[in-house]
C-alpha cells in the first residue's frame, strides 16, 4: 500500500506541464505515458483522474481558452490532493498495533 504511495509521488510529474505546454502535449513519449499509465491501472481513481485532466488541461491551453501558468497550477494542486487521499486511505488500512 505505501509503495503504491511513493510511486505515485515518484512516477507522476511534479510539474505536469513543461514551460512549452503544447510540446509536452504532443511529446509521444509523455502520450504513451499516460496512455500506459492509464490502461495499466483501469480502476485507480487517481491515475484516471489526472490522465482526464492533464488531457483536458492540454486541450484548453492549446485552444487558448487558459494560460500554461493556471494549467499548470491546477493539475499540480489535483496531484497534491490525490496523494493526499491516497496516503489518508493507506494510512486507515493499515492494522493498528500496540495499544
């Protein structure tokens, strides 16, 4: 359970979109990343809610409709949450010891 934790820390980007946000969406590369990402774990609510957004986010910056800067901050503040949900529901699984 805390492995799947640190990964989540570790693999997801902890800035979601490069300085050249229209390059990072079209990079095959970070596709076929969340592509994987995405089919490897078909029922991780975290995982399929960021790979929405980071798509979502892409879209809106490259029709214009937001800027990389608030693209950027709302994915990062999404990817905080999440780890936060996913460490508070690990944190509940775990057996208590002791006392």
């Amino acid at each position: 359970m805390l492995p799947r934790l640190l990964l989540l820390l570790i693999f997801l980007p902890t800035v979601a979109l490069a300085e050249e946000q229209v390059i990072y969406c079209e990079d095959p590369a970070v596709i076929a990343d969340w592509a994987k990402r995405a089919e490897d774990s078909p029922n991780d609510p975290a995982i399929q809610t960021l790979h929405a957004l980071w798509l979502g986010l892409c879209a809106k910056v490259k029709d214009g409709s937001i800027d990389t800067q608030l693209a950027i901050e709302l994915f990062e503040r999404e990817r905080a949450r999440q780890v936060q949900r996913r460490f508070t529901e690990e944190q509940a699984a775990r057996p208590v010891l002791g006392l």
